[in-house]
C-alpha cells in the first residue's frame, strides 16, 4: 500500500472516529475535515498516549495481576497505538496545509 493510500486511510479512519454518526456524503453540507480539526485530534491522541503511557508505569510497578494478566504491556500498546495515530494525524494536518496553502502569483 503507498504512503499515500496510508495516509488517506488512515485519515478516514480519524475522521469516523472523531465524528461518529456521520459518513461521507451524509448532508449537502458536510465538509471534509480542516488541517486544523487533524491537529486538535493529534493534541488529543498524544494526550490519551501519555495518559496511558502513565498508568502503564504504575501498573509495572505493582506487577501483573492476580489473573497473570499484564496491564502494564497493555497500557504501553495502547499508548503506542494513540501515539502513532497521533503522528498519523499530524501527517495529514501537515498536508492538508500544504494543499490548501494558497500558490504564489
């Protein structure tokens, strides 16, 4: 799959999340998402990765649970998760700026 087909998937994706109930096409009015929507939503995912990221830690300290289930690695995998899709949407903020950006006359 090419960076771009990435991109644009991965910015789908962010979209339906980030508006959930409304799909493409939806209303004669709907707009795509501005560079600026991916940036709040990128300052949004990075917080929920340092959230995660920060429980992660307290649970390694206490050490697995009495189910043996580590939550420790399963904080970190979803702060890895949060963090690249925050990456992701700065990707897109950062080209959709470029995109809209107006050309020099």
């Amino acid at each position: 799959m090419s960076t771009l087909s990435k991109l644009a998937l991965t910015a789908t994706l962010l979209f339906a999340f980030a508006n959930p109930g409304t799909s493409e096409g939806a209303e004669a009015g709907d707009t795509a998402p501005t560079a600026a929507e991916y940036r709040d939503e990128a300052a949004a995912l990075s917080q929920k990765a340092a959230t995660h990221r920060s429980m992660g830690a307290r649970y390694r300290n206490r050490g697995p649970g009495q189910d043996g289930y580590d939550m420790a690695k399963h904080c970190e995998s979803l702060a890895a998760n949060y963090e690249k899709a925050a990456k992701d949407a700065r990707a897109i903020a950062e080209a959709l700026s470029k995109a809209t950006a107006p050309t020099p006359r």
